[in-house]
C-alpha cells in the first residue's frame, strides 16, 4: 500500500471518526435534560412531580427545601437582567417555612356582602336529618351556588345542616355574582322555586327579599368583580436542550413546590392551613403521564397566580417574580410573557404596583385578596 493510500485510509478514518463524534454530541444536545438520581442536601423530584427524601425511613433528613424568600429588595427596580433583558431576582435563601399536608378549611358560610339570603322561619326546632333529606338533589341555581344553612340550637351559631343537630332557624341563599356573570331575574325565580319547595318539606315559611333590588345588586357586584380580576402568568421558556418532567419538578421542589392533584403541575402551599396555593407550575399532563418521562422533551412551562385567591400578606407577586427568576437561571431558561416577549425588570415593576392598587380597591369593598368572599366571587 502506497503511502497516498496509507495517507488517505487516515484521513477518511478522521472524518468517519468526527461525522459519529458530532452526531453523538448533537445528539446528547438534544435529548431533555433528566433528573439527577440525587440531590445534595435535598429531595429528588420524581417526573411526575412526587418528592422523595435521600434519606432511610425514620432517619432525620439531611436537606432542607428552599422557599422563595421575601426581600426587600424586591421592592425596587432589580439590578440585573436574565439574558440581558429579563429581571434576575436577589439570591435564594433559605428561609424557614414548614409547609405540611392541611386540612381543607370548612366552607365558608352564607354572606350579606355576596349572597341573596332568604330567611326560612320553621314552626319549631328541626333536626338536621329531616334538613339533610329536603336538601335539593343539586346545590346551583343556574351558574351560581345555592345553599341552607341552619342556627344551631344550642350554640346559636349558623351552619351547614349536620346529622344529630337541632335547629332553631334556616336560611336559603344563593351567589349574587362569580366569574360566570350576575344572578339574572331566571335565575332569581329558580332560587325562590327552589328554596320554597325546601321550605315547604320541612315546615317553614319563607320571606324572600325584592327580585329587582337583588339582581340590581348582583349586577353591581358583578361589574366591580369584572373590573377587579386578576389571574398573573409567566412562561419559562428553554433556551437550547429542552427539559424533562423530573428535571422541571427536581428543581422546582428546591423552591418548595409539591405535587398538585392534576398530573403536569405542582404548587406553592400557603402558610395557613385552607389557603389556596400561592403559585401554581404547570406542563404538558401528557409528558407527565408518558411511559418514560425522562424521555419527554418539554421546551417551556408556566407559573401563575390568582391575584384575588392569596393573602397580600404572603406577597404572592414577589415570589412569584422571584420564583421565575430562580428557575430560569437554574434550567437555563428565560422569562417570558404568553406571547414569548421577554419581561423586564421596568415591566415587572409596572405590574407591582399595580397589583398593589388592585390590593387597595378590594380591601376597601370588603373583599380582600384571599377572603373567602373573594375566593367565592372570583371563582
């Protein structure tokens, strides 16, 4: 063999050996980041958004999950930009919120300020059993909540029919407004059809409030609540290798989030023990549910808030912010708006304050952010 052949047969061997090299890299580039197998000083995130502690049944945990922490710097312009353009939030640190499994809180009762209420005036004490089977095979008049509740015999207090209870009194209600329009006159009529039929089964009369007057209201209610809605979404979007489920949850439960319900999402737990979740993260269900999520390439995810859902003290809209800005540096992302613009720290800053006005306008109408009122309203 000559020495051009010898010469040759290695330069084809170099280029086979660079066409597989490449291939392998842009291959590596493109498969989804995965989860690692551990995390130091932490969970590991299953793909479907379960977190497991690196640590032996009964063993005390070594780790602590970090949540998004409350700065005051937070308050001012931020002093930096993700990819030059979106605001990076101050550094992540611990902080020392336990959040547990909680009880849901009791449903909130019947009220003035949101309800047309309907006083029933039964002859005598009625058991709750008699009241638990005259109760409407349905508890919603058209789009809108209908209830009945009863003032307790011995402690005066009104609730929700119990078994083994005697009531005093009863009364019927149903929502003036939520989020599927005003109680309208139809809807007024089914109430008063549907309270009097209850009412006759257990021996009360009824004094139903003026038609006009309460659908006036309702209407009233219905256009402060349209003016006054609020529902805050980021998207973290993947800059160049695209994400798995488990790396998204992995890094995400360093944050504190948790297992939502729903496949593909995870939540920000409240404090206090009934509150909605704080933030919500949400992906592709299906990636979630697929035989190997690791394989599942998702390329963006969203965080959102329901403004009027959360306290203003838990200062949802900082962590929110900050929360996006953790992740994107985490996963190597940018924050974006749903239409892909990217959001800047001016643009946050804009929907800071007026979040704040917004927080103002429902405590001055007795509807604060994470009432129960306005959890039923905007809902």
């Amino acid at each position: 063999m000559s020495s051009l052949q010898i010469s040759l047969a290695i330069i084809g061997g170099l280029v086979l050996a660079g066409v597989v090299a490449y291939n392998a890299w842009v291959t590596r580039r493109s498969a989804p980041r995965t989860a690692s197998e551990r995390l130091p000083q932490d969970g590991a995130a299953a793909a479907d958004g379960r977190v497991f502690q690196d640590t032996q049944p009964g063993a005390p945990a070594t780790g602590e999950r970090i949540d998004p922490v409350l700065d005051d710097s937070m308050h001012g312009p931020a002093d930096g930009a993700v990819d030059g353009a979106v605001a990076r939030a101050p550094a992540v640190v611990p902080v020392t919120l336990n959040h547990v499994v909680q009880a849901p809180e009791k449903r909130p009762g019947l009220d003035a300020l949101i309800d047309v209420i309907a006083p029933l005036l039964p002859e005598g004490p009625v058991s709750g059993e008699a009241l638990l089977a005259a109760l409407p095979g349905t508890r919603r008049v058209g789009s809108k909540p209908f209830a009945v509740e009863g003032q307790h015999e011995a402690t005066g207090e009104w609730e929700a029919p119990r078994p083994g209870q005697r009531y005093t009194a009863l009364q019927a209600g149903v929502q003036l407004a939520n989020r599927s329009g005003a109680l309208n006159d139809i809807e007024f009529s089914e109430f008063v059809v549907k309270a009097q039929a209850f009412a006759d089964a257990v021996g009360a009369a009824p004094d139903f409030p003026d038609m006009r007057a309460e659908v006036a209201r309702a209407r009233e209610l219905d256009h402060f609540a349209s003016g006054h809605d609020a529902q805050l979404g980021f998207t973290l979007r993947a800059r160049r290798a695209a994400w798995s489920p488990g790396y998204v949850a992995q890094h995400a439960a360093r944050l504190g989030f948790v297992a939502g319900v729903l496949p593909g999402r995870m939540v920000l737990p409240g404090s206090e023990a009934g509150q909605a979740p704080i933030l919500s993260l949400s992906f592709d269900p299906q990636a979630a549910m697929a035989d190997d999520p690791e394989q599942s390439a998702l390329r963006e995810v969203a965080l959102s808030l329901e403004v009027t859902h959360v306290p203003r003290s838990e200062q949802p809209f900082v962590r929110l912010r900050q929360a996006a800005a953790a992740l994107a540096e985490a996963m190597d992302g940018v924050v974006t708006d749903d239409a892909g613009q990217l959001l800047n720290a001016d643009t946050m800053d804009r929907i800071g304050a007026d979040l704040e006005g917004l927080y103002d306008a429902l405590d001055s109408h007795d509807l604060s952010a994470g009432s129960a009122q306005a959890r039923r309203l905007f809902s």
